[in-house]
C-alpha cells in the first residue's frame, strides 16, 4: 500500500496513514488558499488504497479549526470511507473519531 506523509503547514493540517493499523489521520488547522490541490490528492490517495484494507479502516480527525470549504471536503472522505464500508465483499470494521 501507498505510504501517505503531508507535513502540516500553518494553513493545511498533518495527514497521515499508517498502515500497520490502518488509520488515515488530519490534524492541525485547515484552511489552505487552495482547498481542492490539497484535499484532492487525499481523496485519490483513498479511493485507490482503502481496498486493501480488508481488516478495517480507522479516520481520526483532530482540527483545532477548518473553513466551509475545508469540511466539504472532509465529508467527501467520510463519503468514500462509507461506501468502502458498504460495498466492501467481507464484513470490515470501520471507525471514526472526531476530536474536538
């Protein structure tokens, strides 16, 4: 699987995977001038590596602030997390934890 490693800025969050547990997590702040070159590349990044989580998939989220834009694009991932979880063959665990 793809490593996933995007150092934090002070506009964009930390986004991390580590596959020994499957966990993809954001944090920091986000609200990066160009929401849609940074949320994208996650986005493709998830589509083409989450099937190969077979025995689950974790997000954690933990933003001490992010823009409108930012969130629609965090319910985009949300959105390919659920229907990796609905359209998975096998029964997978799926988690998400939102800190706040």
């Amino acid at each position: 699987m793809d490593c996933l490693n995007i150092k934090s800025s002070g506009w964009t969050p930390e986004v991390t995977f580590n596959a020994e547990d499957n966990k993809l997590c954001i944090f920091g702040r986000s609200f990066p001038e160009d929401v849609s070159a940074f949320y994208e590349p996650i986005e493709n990044w998830l589509k083409k590596n989450i099937c190969e989580c077979v025995s689950g998939f974790n997000l954690e989220v933990q933003l001490d602030y992010f823009n409108a834009t930012s969130s629609k694009y965090l319910l985009h991932i949300m959105r390919i997390i659920e229907d990796f979880k609905k359209n998975c063959n096998v029964s997978v665990s799926v988690s998400v934890l939102w800190k706040y």
